[in-house]
C-alpha cells in the first residue's frame, strides 16, 4: 500500500492485523459471532478511510471518515469483549487494541479538523 497518507496506511495494516487475527482466533475455535463482528468493523474501517481520500466533496469525506470512526470504535469494542472473556491475553490485545486507540484518535482529529472548516 504505503501511498504516504498515514491514516491510510495504519487503517490498511490495522486491517490486515485483523484478518490475520481472525485466522488465528478461528483456529483456537473462538467465539465465532464476536470474531466476525470484528472482522467486519476492523477491515471497513480502512475501506471507509479509503473512501473518503477519493471523496466527492469535503462533505463526503467528513462522512466517511465519520463512518470509519464508527467503525473503529466498534472494533475498540469487540477486542475489549474478547479480552474480557479471555480469548485475547493481556500482551495480544494491548498491542492491537493500542493500534485501534491510534486509528480512532487520528479519525477524531480529522473529522475535528475537517469539520471546523467547512
């Protein structure tokens, strides 16, 4: 990937940390529903951030990035349920949910940043 545009390429490699994790925790024969669910929070939030780069409008790209911030806050939320019910150790959700946190925050500014001068 590596187009030079930050978010876009954390929310890609987040997005790969999650496939595989998925693959991983499948194999363990996790909680199939919770793993899904992040899945598909983790891999859209990149698809979104992608999205909005190539939006129509400033408008469309607040929305995406709106919509990519759901996103992660969603993810933020099905790794703390797997951690909760200990299917993530301590050492294995602290670095991808570290990651998350990252992506949200950068998502907030943007959106901040983005909607104060529209």
């Amino acid at each position: 990937m590596k187009e030079g545009n930050i978010i876009l390429d954390r929310s890609f490699d987040f997005a790969v940390r999650i496939v595989k994790l998925q693959h991983y925790l499948t194999e363990r024969r996790c909680e199939k529903v919770i793993v899904r669910q992040l899945l598909k929070s983790g891999t859209s939030i990149g698809a979104n951030v992608r999205e909005a780069v190539r939006g129509q409008s400033r408008v469309d790209f607040v929305a995406k990035m709106n919509i990519a911030l759901k996103e992660a806050s969603e993810s933020e939320y099905w790794l703390e349920l797997l951690h909760a019910t200990d299917y993530l150790t301590d050492q294995e959700y602290d670095s991808i949910y570290s990651d998350c946190k990252a992506i949200t925050k950068m998502l907030m500014k943007i959106v901040k940043t983005t909607k104060d001068t529209l």
